[in-house]
C-alpha cells in the first residue's frame, strides 16, 4: 500500500511540474518572452557589456521562476496558475527571503531585454508590467492568501517583504530569553 501511495504522490507531482512548466510558456512566456521579442524585433543590441548584463538578468530571472515553479508544485502542491493554486503555504527557498521571486523573476528577465536592446520602451513596459503585478498582489493574491492561510500568511507576511529581497530574520522567543 504504501508503494502504491508512493507511485501515486510521484505521479501527482510530475503531472503538477507538467502544468506549472505549460503556465510557465503561456503566461510569463508571453509578458517575459514573446511580447518583448515583438517589441525589439529587428533593433540592434547593445556591445558586449549591455549583452553579458542582459544574460545574467535572464539566467537569473529564469532561475528564480524554475525554482518557485519547483517549490509551487513539490512544497505546495499546486502551481503557478491562479486556478489551481498550491494548496500548502510555501515559505522556503526564495520565498524565505521575498514574497513575490516569481514576479520578481519575470521583472529581471524584463529589465534584461531593455538592457540587450538599451530601449526605454522595453523600460516602460517593464514598469508598465510591474505596477500591474503589484496591483495583481494587492488586490487579489494577498487577500485570497489570507483567506487560504490565516494566521500561517500573516506570521509570514511579518516576516517576509513584499518585493524586497532580505535575510530573513526571526522574532526572537520573548519566553526564552
């Protein structure tokens, strides 16, 4: 029986990194990828300064959205989608140090594709994309996560910023010290 439980919880996670990844290409894909591809298509880069700084953004942004993705799907059992939301609060890996990595990902990858091409179109879409991801957080995500997690989101949000990354430290224990 508890072969078959195994199986079954190894299934249940590849089939929620399937979805995630399938999110991935059609959401974030689209605002960090296609769109930008669309707006630069045919401009030239930048020397090879503006191109190594742009690889790091994307190789950095990228990671961080693989990550959170492996974390949504391992952790929390669910994904980055809305609609199929993990169902357990994740609070580790980039999550340990801001709220948001994935937004903060696709913003990267964003702020590499103005630095590739030096287009302040490409800055202001960013922006743009941004205040929509804040205005996202705040008007729905934040409060359906209350919701979701009560007091476990709360302590959470106590001790985990927004949008800025920082070591994460603890209350101290008032009862032991």
């Amino acid at each position: 029986m508890a072969l078959d439980q195994e199986r079954y919880s190894h299934r249940a996670s590849v089939l929620l990194l399937g979805k995630s990844l399938l999110f991935a290409l059609l959401a974030p894909g689209t605002v960090a990828g296609y769109l930008p591809w669309l707006i630069t298509r045919g401009s030239p880069m930048g020397s090879t300064g503006y191109v190594l700084a742009a690889a790091a953004l994307f190789l950095a942004g990228g990671l961080i959205d693989l990550w959170c993705i492996w974390d949504f799907a391992i952790l929390g059992r669910g994904t980055p989608a809305p609609i199929d939301a993990p169902r357990r609060l994740v609070a580790q890996g980039p999550y340990r140090y801001v709220r948001n990595p994935m937004y903060l990902g696709v913003l990267a990858i964003l702020l590499g594709w103005a630095l590739l091409h030096r287009a302040l179109t490409l800055l202001l879409y960013a922006l743009a994309v941004g205040a929509a991801f804040h205005a996202f957080v705040l008007l729905y995500e934040e409060p359906h996560l209350r919701k979701s997690f009560g007091e476990d989101y709360e302590r959470y949000c106590v001790l985990v910023r927004r949008w800025i990354p920082a070591a994460r430290s603890r209350p101290r224990d008032t009862a032991s010290a």
